[in-house]
C-alpha cells in the first residue's frame, strides 16, 4: 500500500451554498476528475469537481495578495 500525500486542498469542510454555473474546457474538467480521485484517496471521502471547484477558487483567492490587500482597503474605507 502507497502513501497519498496531502494535497494542496485539505478536507472540505461543510459550508452553506448557493448554485452557480459555468463552462470550463473539457481539459480542464478532466483535471479536475482526476483531482477529485485523488481528494478521495488522500482524505477518504468521495467527492466529485463539482464539490471541489469552490473550495479551489476559494483557495486561489485567499492566497491572491494583490485581491487580499484591495479587499483590505475597500473594507477600511466603508464606514461601519
């Protein structure tokens, strides 16, 4: 038996939601297959890329600094 190493996306945790869609090259939604198999060994858990999309682009824009430093300033400019 091989050791998984951890993937970049850790367990998912359980979040509210809200349906969106779109299109992305099946190239793409191939990675994003193989990458929920993946998930699925490293973790134990089936999922599927629809699952994982938003946890991904979550992930991106938290490590986005240039989108966490606007964020910063939009929200010290608002008063409260």
């Amino acid at each position: 038996m091989s050791t998984t190493k951890k993937l970049r996306l850790g367990p998912l945790p359980k979040t509210e939601s809200t349906k969106l869609t779109f299109s992305c090259p099946v190239s793409l939604k191939s990675d994003l297959d193989r990458y929920a198999t993946l998930h699925a060994q490293a973790y134990g858990e089936a999922v599927d890329a629809m699952t994982l999309i938003p946890h991904m682009l979550e992930a991106f824009m938290a490590g986005d600094r240039a989108f966490r430093r606007r964020q910063a300033k939009n929200e010290k400019a608002t008063p409260a």
